[in-house]
C-alpha cells in the first residue's frame, strides 16, 4: 500500500500494444482481488522519474521491467546518457 505509482506512456510507440488478455483479464492482474492503494498517483511522468532515479543512483542499476518497455525506451530517447547507468 505504500509504494509509489507513476503513470507511464499510454501508448506503444510504433505499432499497436499487444496484451494478453484472453489469459490475464482485463486488468493483467487476472481478477484478483488486491487492496486499494493508498497513496495518490505520482504527479511526476514514469519516464521523468525513471531517468532522474537512474541519475541519483549511487552506481548503475540493474532493471526489472514488464512488457513493453515503451517508457524505457522514451526515456533512453529523451537522456541517451542513461545507457551507461543500466547495469543490465
């Protein structure tokens, strides 16, 4: 309940999104049942918060991402500096 959302790209950048649906629901998290957050959504956009946290880090940082890695990829796009503080 504590962990801070921020709202990504709304789109794919260079055909349309594809999902999986038919297997997860339309939520991707297949029906289940999870406590309402309680924190607002971030003003902050997920890609400004991506390269800023990427920035401050101490050393470079190794990413877990889901698919699609639009944000990412608009980050890289708008700081290409940031390559070189992704560990992998």
């Amino acid at each position: 309940r504590d962990v801070r959302v921020f709202a990504g790209c709304s789109n794919a950048l260079l055909r349309p999104a594809v999902n999986a649906s038919f297997c997860h629901g339309n939520d991707g998290l297949a029906g289940a049942s999870l406590p309402m957050p309680t924190m607002a959504l971030e003003k902050q956009h997920a890609v400004d918060f991506l390269i800023q946290s990427l920035e401050e880090a101490e050393e470079p940082l190794t990413l877990a991402m889901t698919a699609p890695l639009t944000n990412l990829a608009v980050a890289l796009c708008k700081a290409p500096h940031i390559v070189d503080l992704i560990k992998e």
